[in-house]
C-alpha cells in the first residue's frame, strides 16, 4: 500500500540533530494535522492518513536513517512533545506506537521481509502496532498464550491479543507469543515476538474507551502461518525485543505528558487571568495562583529531566520506565487541578476540552505498562548504599 496524501518534499539526510528535526516537525505540522486530528476526535477513529503523511513528509526517515539500528532518544522525545501540542491523546500515542514498532524491526529484524516492512513503515506506505495483551486482559510475560510453532518452512500463530491499538488500520503487528516447538511449559526462555499480517487475522470491532477516542483499539484474533522469515525476535531475545519496544513507548508518553500538561497549565492560567470572583481575577486569588504554580514548577522539572535524557543520547529501560510513570501521575493531576479551577464550565464537553483531557491522561497511567509495573522496574535498579548504613551498625 503506498500513501496518497499529499506531503511537503522529503529533505532529511539521516544526520539531522534534534533541533533539526524539531524545525522539520514545524514545517510538517501544519493545518492538514490539525483538521485531521480534530475529524478523529470528533469520530473517535484514527487517521491513516497522518502517518502516510508523517511518513511521506520524512519525520520517520529523519528519526531511522539507513542501517541505524538504536533509537535517538532526543528525536523520540522531541516528536512526542510535538505530538503532545495537538491535545489529543489517542494521536499522540498511535504515532508513538507505530514508531515504536519501528524500533523493535529496526534493532532485531534481520530478513530482508523484516527489513521490508520496516522501509514501508518509514515511508508511511505501511502503519504497525503491537500485540502483548493476552485474552485475559494484561501484558504479564509469564501467562503468554499466544502460540508460535515451526509449520513447514514458516511458523503457524494461534491466539488472541486483547488491546492492539490501531489494528483496525494496521498492516503488521508485531505479536508476542510464545514457541512450544521445545518445551510447552516454558515461559520466560520461550517468549518471541513475531510479525504478522492483520489482513490474515480477525481483527474484531474496536472497543469504546473512557478516553483517547481516536486510538483504535480492538481485540485481534490470530490463527495463521507466516513464513520464517517473519520472525523477528527468537526465543531467549524475545523479551529484549519487546520490552526495547516499550521503553521507546514509555518516553515518548513522557515526552506527550509533558507538553500536554504544559498546555493545559498555560489555558488555564490564560482564564484566571479573565475570570472573576468576589471583585478579582482568579489569578489575583493567591491559594490558586499558587496551586498553578506548584504545577508549574514540577512540569519544568519534567521537562528538564527529558532533556537530561535526551543529552545522554541513549534509550535506557529503567530511565523509560521512571520517566513515564512519573510524568503520568504527574500529568494526572495537572488536569484534575486545572479542570477544578475551571469550575463548572470545565465539566461541559460542549464548552471546554478539560473533560477530554481529564479522561485521555487516564491511559498514561495504565498504557505501556501500569504505575505498579513500572515501579518494580526502578526497584530493581535501586542500589543500596551498605557502606553508609554500616556507620551506624549499632542500630538493630
């Protein structure tokens, strides 16, 4: 399939800087976006068309030049803060899942199918997703139901992936399963990620969500063969594999949290400003503009902790996975305080986005991996200090 919506000429030559980028992310993003994610809000679909035309228009080219195998962590945090602009959640982070896909091809594929599908990716000419959800609802590596089993000179992929978002415009997903060619009961040793073509799978209908209209997500029913050269990640590195492609997901919903809750802090500051009560603004009322400022504060730190990340030049696990969890708690309540300061006017639909807003920042918390999950994450990264505590070895 190749895109058919018009884009700017592609000038990237792989050796952009991340200010480079940003400039290219100006120029790309311009009112056909903006119509496009305002149409997907309004019909809680997701436009095909925007990554055709993000691609086509060079932002993955600029982000995957040729052979490059490792993801530039500025550019993965400088297109989420811009997709964060757009003030839609399920835009944000459907761009982020297919680039994240990207990453997982573009690191552990090695067949010149894999590396097909990932050009296709680039140019937009092809949209990915990921499917880790098991049937029973979560991601939990060691219940992976999913079935992979060598079928001749390919693999036959049984199972159901419960959340794969974008599936109902998506050409591959990228499935974790796990091989019973060897050991049926292994779990962990036998975890593999695959790809595999949605148009040989049921894709079922797309659930209703409480938030992020546009992230088409649905259940994806899988009984099909591929051949082996679909197999993108083996037994023993699937795990890698999968979870590279989530901490590329992580910082970017970090990456979208900052930039949205800056947003919302900047509307909201824009109304006390205008807004009055008992003879003055609500700025002029000092526990609120407090209240802001506090917010403020800690979202400035956000924003230079990613830009501590993004100078270090390299995706790490245990950073993603702090970033992100942080970030959504954090963004969290930046829109729970602002649509109260909003008042009654913040709880009409029809009259401000703070709902939308309010009930999109709820995925940040479970999507990509729940608060809880993250956390044991940075548990086992966290490193005592025995030297310290052995200064004071007269405590029991």
């Amino acid at each position: 399939m190749t895109a058919t919506t018009d884009a700017p000429p592609v000038s990237t030559t792989g050796n952009e800087t991340a200010e480079d980028y940003a400039a290219l992310l100006d120029r790309v993003f311009d009112e056909r976006i903006t119509a496009w994610t305002a149409q997907a809000e309004a019909t809680e679909r997701f436009p095909r068309q925007l990554i055709e035309y993000l691609g086509a228009s060079g932002v993955f080219a600029a982000k995957w030049p040729p052979g490059q195998q490792q993801s530039d962590v500025a550019k993965v945090i400088t297109l989420a803060r811009k997709l964060g602009t757009l003030g839609s959640a399920g835009i944000g982070v459907g761009v982020g899942l297919h680039d994240s896909a990207i990453a997982i091809l573009r690191r552990f594929g090695k067949s010149d199918y894999l590396k097909d599908i990932a050009e296709q990716a680039i140019r937009g000419e092809a949209v990915l997703c990921i499917g880790a959800s098991e049937q029973s609802g979560g991601s939990d590596l060691q219940i992976v139901g999913t079935e992979v089993r060598t079928d001749g000179a390919g693999f036959r992929v049984t199972g159901i992936k419960k959340y794969v978002s974008l599936s109902p415009i998506a050409d591959h997903v990228m499935a974790v399963a796990r091989s019973v060619d060897h050991d049926p009961n292994s779990k962990h040793g036998s975890v593999v990620v695959i790809a595999v073509p949605l148009a040989q799978c049921e894709i079922q209908t797309p659930y209703r969500k409480v938030g992020a209209g546009p992230l088409d997500t649905a259940a994806v029913h899988i009984d099909t063969w591929v051949p082996a050269d679909a197999l993108v990640a083996r037994a023993g590195i699937g795990l890698a594999a999968i979870s590279w492609g989530l901490a590329q997901e992580r910082m970017s919903v970090a990456g979208l949290v900052s930039t949205s809750a800056q947003r919302v802090i900047g509307i909201t500051l824009a109304r006390m400003m205008v807004r009055r009560q008992f003879g003055h603004t609500l700025y002029e009322h000092q526990a609120l503009r407090l209240r802001l400022a506090d917010l403020q504060a800690r979202v400035d730190m956000l924003r230079y902790a990613l830009d501590g990340v993004a100078a270090t030049g390299r995706l790490d696990l245990r950073a993603a996975a702090a970033m992100k969890v942080s970030a959504a708690r954090l963004g969290e309540e930046v829109v729970n305080e602002c649509m109260h300061i909003f008042g009654g006017s913040g709880y009409l639909v029809d009259e401000t986005p703070l709902g939308r807003w309010w009930r999109d920042m709820k995925l940040a918390r479970v999507g990509g991996g729940t608060d809880e999950v993250l956390w044991e994450l940075v548990a086992a990264a966290m490193k005592p200090d025995h030297d310290g505590y052995a200064e004071f070895d007269q405590l029991p």
